[in-house]
C-alpha cells in the first residue's frame, strides 16, 4: 500500500511499533520464565524440606539445568543443609545424652530426701524448709530434664479413631 499522508504514516508507524512492542514483551516474557524455571525448581525443593524428616537429606536438591551460578547455589545449599542437619542430630543426641545422665543423680537425691524424712519424722522448722526447698527444686529439675527429653523424642501424634457415643 502507498501512504498519502502524514497521519497515515503516523498511524502505520504507531501500529508497527505496538506490534514490534507485543511482540517482543511476549518474547521477554517467555525468555524470562525459561531462565527463572531452575530458580522454581530449587525453591519448591527448598519448601519441601523437613530438619526431622531424613529423607531431605537423601533426595538431592542439586539443580542439573540452569545457569552455573543456580547450579553452584543449589549445590552449596545442599553442603550447608548436609552440616545444619548433622549438626542437629548431634544436638539432639546431646540433649538426650545430658537428660539422661541427669535423672540418675536427681532419682538418688529424691531418693535421700525421702529416706531422710522417714527418718527424721520430727524436724526443726528450719530443716523442714530447708528439705521443703530441695523438694521443690528438684521437682523443677525433673520436670526441665523431662522436657528436654520430651524435646529430644521423635514423638508423632498418635491419631486413633475415637467413638463420641463410648466416651459419652
């Protein structure tokens, strides 16, 4: 077609510009959602990770497409979740460890207590306070070493079909 006027040209060159511009968004678009598909990957894996769950750390989240520094990202992620996750059970086993330990002397302190007090059934006011308190707090460490044990349990819910009328 021959243009006759100016604002033909206008309008022909603004028509050819919305189109070259459509275009190349489309373009862009698609290009930019190609490069950024590795990225998902890795962040979907990421989301699917649980520090009481082992099978994280068997299932690799290394990404095998994308640009080198994605791959170099995922693969340093997986080295950094390889030490968080040896790390965490050591602290758990450490924590069960200390738990443990602790229990047998507060058991024998319980222990000497009360034997004490069969003993002695008549105490003075100040050593009934005084053997008052040591009950007291060792209850309270009892009741610390338990939670850190408690804590340190792999302890799922134990979810059983319940019958309302049998309860009722």
């Amino acid at each position: 077609t021959q243009i006759r006027t100016m604002a033909d040209y206008r309008f022909y060159a603004g028509g050819i510009l919305l189109l070259t511009m459509a275009i190349g968004g489309c373009l862009f678009i698609i290009v930019i959602q190609r490069m950024l598909r590795p990225l998902r990957i890795l962040t979907e894996k990421v989301n699917q990770i649980d520090i009481n769950n082992v099978e994280f750390v068997k299932d690799e989240i290394v990404i095998q497409k994308g640009s080198y520094e994605l791959r170099a990202l995922s693969e340093g992620f997986q080295a950094a979740l390889h030490k968080i996750y040896e790390n965490y059970q050591k602290q758990l086993q450490f924590s069960s460890n200390v738990a443990h330990e602790l229990r047998t002397p507060l058991a024998v302190l319980r222990t000497k207590i009360d034997v004490f007090k069969k003993k002695n059934p008549c105490l003075l006011p100040e050593m009934a306070g005084f053997v008052e308190t040591m009950e007291r707090n060792i209850a309270r460490l009892s009741n610390l070493v338990e939670e850190i044990l408690f804590l340190t349990r792999d302890a799922k819910p134990n979810i059983k079909k319940v019958s309302v009328r049998g309860l009722a």
